[in-house]
C-alpha cells in the first residue's frame, strides 16, 4: 500500500475499532439501566435499545474492525503472524466477535420479554446478570487490544525472525551483488 492509501486504511481500522469499544461502553450502561432501574419503562427502553445497537451497531462494528485490521495487517511490514501483538489482537477481535454474536441470541430473548412484561419481578435474572459481566468483559478485552496497538511490544513469533533474518540475507546478498556490479 502507498502512504495514502495506508493512512485512509488506518482511519478506517482506528474509527470501527475505538468506535466499537464505544458502542461497547454504552451497551454496558444499558445493561446497568436494565438490571438496577426501578421503572418498567427505562428497563423496556433499556433492553429494546440493546437488541437494536447490538445488531446495527456493534455487530457492524466488530466485523469492520476485523477486516480493517487485516488489510492494515496484510498491507504493511507488521503482517499478520509475525507480531505478538498483531495475533493477539486477531485473537480478540475473533473471540469476540463470536461471542457477540452468540449474545445477541439471549438479547433477543430479553428484549422479546421486555417488550411484553415488566421483567419487575427478576424476570430472567441470570441471563440480564450474564449480559452485565460480558458487556464489562468486553470493554476491558477492547481496552487490552487500544493499548496493544498503542505500545506494540516487541515481540515476535518465530515466523516473524525467520522472515526477518530472509529479508536482512536478501538485503545483505543485493547489497554486495551492487557493489561488485559497481
Ligand atoms: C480488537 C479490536 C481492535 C482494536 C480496538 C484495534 C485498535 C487499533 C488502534 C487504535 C490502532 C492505531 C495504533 C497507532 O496507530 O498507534 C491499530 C493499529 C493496527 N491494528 Fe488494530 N485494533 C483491533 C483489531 C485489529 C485486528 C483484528 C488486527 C489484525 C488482524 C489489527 C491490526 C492492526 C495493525 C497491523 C495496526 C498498525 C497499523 C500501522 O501502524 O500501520 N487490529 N489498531
């Protein structure tokens, strides 16, 4: 990729990115609003809202950043299995995603009964306590994978020296190839 086209590919992964663990934060806030208000209404207000970000949002979302990542990935010298931080991140982002997409089942579930009852009486605790804990889980995991990106520790995989030491021979090899032509 030119320089252009790898700053527009990086706008592009930094906003689905960061713009996910967002989307993320507030699907938190609504699972707060769901399980402690004492009104019918915000907790109805506060599922319903979660079926429709979740699935026009934060779905959208993940598979942006995914894909955004693998071009910066496949695009650029860091590549995809070379990186420590890069794989990680890969690792997040896909466990993630399925784990999303396996919670928007029980969303659907809590918004269908929130949309017909008041759900005052601890109406499917377990599944709204479980839609808390994995809202917060995922915060956290997004923020591990900002700071990731921010700092991208130096580790490499084996794969990455290998490549690394090819390239340098390659270099090494053209260099005096060069020099003797010269
Ligand atoms: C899990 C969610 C993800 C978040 C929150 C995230 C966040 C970010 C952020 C904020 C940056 C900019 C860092 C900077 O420029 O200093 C970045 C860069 C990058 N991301 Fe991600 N990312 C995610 C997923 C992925 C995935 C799945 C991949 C690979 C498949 C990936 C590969 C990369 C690469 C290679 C860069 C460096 C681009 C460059 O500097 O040229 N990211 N990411």
């Amino acid at each position: 990729m030119n320089r252009r086209l790898r700053k527009i590919a990086l706008t592009a992964h930094v906003t689905s990115s960061v713009g996910w663990l967002g989307a993320v934060a507030v699907f938190l806030a609504l699972a707060v609003a769901g399980l402690a208000s004492g009104s019918a209404q915000t907790v109805r207000g506060a599922y319903l809202a979660m079926e429709v970000t979740g699935w026009f949002v934060l779905v959208p979302l993940s598979f942006a950043s995914l894909l955004t990542g693998l071009v910066q990935s496949l695009g650029s010298t860091w590549g995809l299995f070379r990186h420590y931080w890069v794989l990680f991140k890969l690792l997040i982002n896909v466990v993630a995603t399925v784990l999303l997409l396996v919670h928007m089942q029980v969303i659907g579930r809590v918004a269908d009964a929130a949309a017909v009852a008041s759900l005052a009486d601890g109406e499917l605790f377990g599944m709204r306590v479980q839609l808390l804990a994995d809202a917060a889980a995922a915060v956290l995991i997004l923020l591990v994978a900002v700071t990731l990106s921010v700092y991208k520790p130096k580790g490499m995989t084996r794969y990455g020296w290998r490549r690394q030491q090819e390239s340098r021979a390659g270099h090494t090899a053209l260099t005096r190839r060069e020099a003797r032509a010269s």
